[in-house]
C-alpha cells in the first residue's frame, strides 16, 4: 500500500479505539453530551473507511475510461465526510432538544470525563500527525479526515466543559445546552469541508503563489522561446494539471522547440509536485504580447 493508504487505514483503526473510549464514557455517566460526542465518533470511523476507499481508487494509474487518471476520488470521499458530519449534527441537535425538555442526573460523572479526557488526548495527537501527511502528501482526502478529527477534539474539550459546569453548578440542562452548541460547530465544520471539496470537483485553479511559480518557471528555463499565454491550472486530488501555449519563432524547427518544452516540462515537474504538464506550440505571430516573457 501507499503511504496515503497506509495513513487512512491508521485513521479508521484510531477511530475505532476512540469511538470504543467514548461510548464507555457515555455508559459510565448516561451524560447527553458524551453521548453526543460518541455518536460522533461512529462518523469518524466511517469517514476514515471512506477515506480509505477514496485513496486506494486515486492511486490507480490513467486507463481508457479514465485517461485524466482517478485523482477526483479523494474529492468525493471529502464531500461524502462533510454531509456526514452534517447528518451526526443534526442528530445531535435532535438529542439536545429532547435533553433540554427533560434534562437526566449523571451517573459516575468523573469516570466519564476521565475516560473521555484519554479519547480526546489521543484523537489531538492522531489529528495533528494525520494533518502533516495529508499536506506532505497532498492528499484532499487525509487533510478532510483531518479537519474532521480536529473539529471532534474541539467537540470533546466543548463536552468536558459542559460536564464540568453540570458537575460545579448541579444546573443538569446545562448538558444537553452544551450538546447542542457542539452540534452546531460540527454542522458548520461540515458544511466547511462539502464547500472545499466541491471547490475541487470544480476544477478549481492552483493558488495564486503556485501560479507565479509556475510563470516564474517557464520566464526562467524557456530559453529559445518567445513567450507563454494561456496559462491554465487545475487541482484533481495530489495532481495540478498545468497546460499553456508557447510561442516560438516560425522558423524553428519541430526537433528543436520540442527540446525547450521538454525542458519546461521536466522543471515545471520537479518544482511543482504532482504535476501533469501539458504545452501546445504556436509560431511568432501568434504572440499575444501579454503572457508570460521568456528571459
């Protein structure tokens, strides 16, 4: 397996343990918040499986039906990880309603919170570890998984205040007041990663600093050609598709304008990682005089 895979398969089996660590906290206390937290962490681990899934169909190389490559995969699994966030807000919120009409005593509640506590300790570190390979790696995929992970540690450190305050104040509605405030950060942490990765399904273009780079790049080693125009980019999972026309004197050769984007290409994709470079050739007079100056 990749590295990319072998990061989600290690988020679903984290996942699992938390989730397991979170449901002993809710039977341990009967606290509508843990519960809230818990049912959570089901959708962790299925967003991690499905993180998986993404991944392993991303890396499968370009074929016939799909000579672009299957990048979009981790774009999809993203977008199937924020609607169900979503869902498990809305359920959340459902609960926390029900809560405030007929708030209930907690059993054991110091037990609950420290096991919730250990949950949380390791859901933080699995996050911050997971975040540097989705970004190392440049996969959509592991940095939603991510994303998601952090907006449940955000959840349970929401939790352990809340339980807290039931515990110092003795005011029992304040768990289920607590749960839904969680809820409607996780309902907004979802709508922020359907709203990214649709971003992506749409082709989104690089950065504004990639693009310079990537015109820094063609000015610096087109040596022999005119200038570039049309610079166009697109972000499809770890790969940025980058195509533009190059302008070379109408008397040059085929061999020899061939050579410079060979070069161009064998830069652009050293310096960009994950780039699929793409050039098409046009004679002097199809210069534009407004794209990118070769030095």
């Amino acid at each position: 397996m990749t590295r990319t895979e072998n990061a989600a398969l290690a988020s679903a089996a984290v996942g699992v343990v938390v989730m397991a660590l979170k449901f002993v906290a809710y039977w341990l206390t009967g606290s509508l918040a843990l519960y809230s937290d818990a049912l959570e962490s089901i959708i962790n681990v299925v967003a991690a499986a499905c993180a998986f899934l993404a991944v392993r169909v991303a890396a499968r190389p370009a074929d016939d039906d799909h000579p672009y490559g299957h990048h979009k995969a981790e774009y999809f699994s993203a977008v199937i990880e924020g609607a169900l966030v979503i869902v498990a807000a809305l359920l959340i919120l459902r609960e926390a309603y029900l809560g405030i009409l007929n708030p209930q005593p907690l059993d054991a509640p110091a037990l609950g919170l420290a096991v919730n506590g250990v949950a949380s300790a390791i859901n933080a570190g699995w996050a911050f570890v997971l975040l540097r390979r989705g970004r190392a790696l440049r996969s959509p995929a592991l940095i939603a998984d991510a994303r998601h992970i952090f907006a449940d540690v955000v959840t349970s450190c929401g939790v352990l205040l809340g339980v807290g305050l039931v515990l110092a104040t003795g005011t029992l509605v304040l768990d289920p007041v607590v749960a839904g405030l969680v809820a409607l950060h996780i309902l907004w942490s979802g709508w922020s990663m359907v709203r990214d990765s649709v971003s992506g399904l749409m082709d989104k273009a690089a950065s504004p600093e990639m693009i310079t780079r990537i015109r820094a790049l063609i000015s610096t080693h087109g040596e022999g050609a005119l200038e570039a125009h049309d610079v166009r980019t697109r972000h499809a999972g770890s790969a940025t598709f980058i195509d533009f026309h190059l302008v070379v004197p109408g008397e040059m050769s085929v061999a020899t304008s061939h050579a410079i984007c060979d070069r161009l290409e064998t830069v652009i994709e050293r310096e960009i990682e994950g780039a699929v470079v793409v050039i098409h050739v046009e004679p002097g007079d199809e210069a534009k005089q407004r794209g990118v100056p070769v030095i």
